[in-house]
C-alpha cells in the first residue's frame, strides 16, 4: 500500500517538474523534406520509435536548421536538447 502510493507520488512529480527525464534525450527521425540548396539545410523530421518506425506521439517537426547534409528519406540521429521539442541533427545514419 505505501508502496504504490509513494510510487504515484514520485511519478506525478517526475511528470510535473522533470517531464525531461521521461522522453529520451537521443531519438531516430526520418526527414519528410530537405532543402538542402544552401548551409544551413532546412528540414522537416519526424521522429521514430526503437523499432523505426514513426512515433505518432510527437508531431512533425517543421524547419529543422542544420550543417549536416541529408537527402528526404534519410534517417537521422537527433538530440532532443534540454528535453524540449528543439531537436538537433547529430549525424545521418547509414
């Protein structure tokens, strides 16, 4: 009984003062646009799950800046920032 109901309360505040910890900090994402004329390229992800396949818990994410070239297609290796939805594109993934 104490248990669980200390395991209720320490999961209430991991979601409401530490919701960072709850999502992975390194994701897999697919880019579904690539304008990659000039540096910085820009790009829209979508991010995957471990098996590859897309997360349909996080949204698309729109105008992604980055150095590193990617064609549409592609998979990325992201690193969500601070926990939030600013994601940055570690390198592509053969």
């Amino acid at each position: 009984m104490v248990d669980a109901v200390m395991k209720t309360g320490i999961n209430r505040v991991l979601r409401e003062s530490f919701p960072h910890l709850l999502q992975p900090a390194f994701v897999y994402a697919r880019i579904t646009k690539a304008q990659n004329e000039s540096v910085p390229y820009t790009y829209n992800l979508k991010i995957l799950d471990k098996f590859g396949n897309v997360d349909s818990s996080f949204p698309e994410i729109p105008a992604v800046r980055s150095r590193i070239h990617a064609e549409k297609g592609d998979t990325v290796a992201v690193a969500l920032l601070y926990g939030k939805l600013n994601p940055f594109i570690v390198g592509v993934m053969s």
